[in-house]
C-alpha cells in the first residue's frame, strides 16, 4: 500500500512538474513576443518608412576601428544597444494609427515622460524607462506628431545606455527627431 501511495505521489509531483513548467514557458514565449511585436505592425506597410536594426547589427558595428574621439564615442554606445526601431509617415490615418499604438504601449510599458516639445505645428514627447542610475536608461520612445506635409515619426531604442551618448548616435545614424534627441541628451 506505501508503495503504491509512494508511486502516485510521484507521479502527481511529476504531472505538476510538467503544468509549471508549460505555465511559465507559456508566459515567458507570450511576453517575448508581445515586446517583439508592439512596434512591428507598421513594418512593411505603404506610406510608412521602416528602419529596424538589431542586436547583430550593433555587434557587428562595434567591431569597426575608430579613428577619433567621436567615432570611438559612437562605437562605445552601440555595443550598449539591443533594437532601433524608426517608423516615419506623411500618412494621417497611419500617424493617428502610430500614436494610438505609442500612447497604450507608454501606459502599459512603464515608460515616464523625458521632455515634451511643441514648435512649429509639431509635437515631439520623449519617453524613458530609466536604469541602474538617473541618467542611465534601458529604453527610449520619441515620438513626433507632424502636422501637415510634416512626416510623424515613432522610434523606440532599447538597450543599457546613458543619455549623455545620445549625440554620437544622432550624428553618425542621421535619425529623424535628432535635433530633440540631442536636446534630452543635455537635458
């Protein structure tokens, strides 16, 4: 009789084991691919621009020989970043479309807000998700909401870097919304 007991005993332990185990694989696959897509709906559409650089790329970045100071501060902040995603659209339906998307993601994200910028019949909000320090950060979220003929821009960078580093990036990548880039990186 014990050993019977014993024997459904472990096999009920096992049979949980297993439930876990399919339990958190299932969150874990579920989050990844909810961080990996909020952004990717606007890849490969008409009327949106798409630029999309990875963890590989910026690897394979870092790995080239820096002539100067400049060069070397740009080389030392990409081995620091994991995904750059730029969406640009001239496209009222796809802006609204961008910032409604933006605006839920900032909310469930945890995202607090940098600085925020209203010139010109645009708007430009800068979002951070700070790190270890107050100047570190692991993710940014710019977006600028053109009127007119001007384009609407979403960008989102993750990584583990320091505002401060932000130029060397905006100079040597020519990003839309470098100028405000700039501007939080002195912030």
């Amino acid at each position: 009789m014990k050993s019977t007991i014993h024997e459904y005993q472990k096999s009920n332990f096992k049979t949980m084991s297993k439930k876990i185990i399919l339990i958190l694989g299932l969150v874990l696959v579920s989050n990844t691919l909810f961080a990996q897509s909020v952004f990717d709906k606007f890849d490969n559409q008409d009327d949106i621009t798409a630029v999309v650089v990875n963890k590989k790329m910026f690897s394979m970045l870092s790995k080239v020989d820096a002539k100067d100071k400049q060069s070397q501060q740009y080389i030392n902040l990409i081995k620091k970043l994991d995904n750059l995603k730029v969406f640009a659209t001239a496209n009222d339906k796809k802006s609204d479309d961008m910032k409604a998307v933006a605006d839920k993601y900032i909310k469930t994200a945890g995202l607090e807000e940098l600085m925020r910028i209203n010139e010109k019949g645009k708007t430009v909000k800068i979002y951070v998700k700070s790190g270890a320090t107050d100047s570190q950060v692991k993710e940014l979220l710019m977006f600028i909401e053109g009127s007119g003929k001007e384009e609407s821009v979403l960008m989102s960078l993750t990584g583990n870097f320091d505002l401060d580093e932000l130029s060397a990036l905006t100079d040597k990548m020519n990003l839309p919304g470098g100028d405000e880039l700039k501007k939080a990186g002195k912030k």
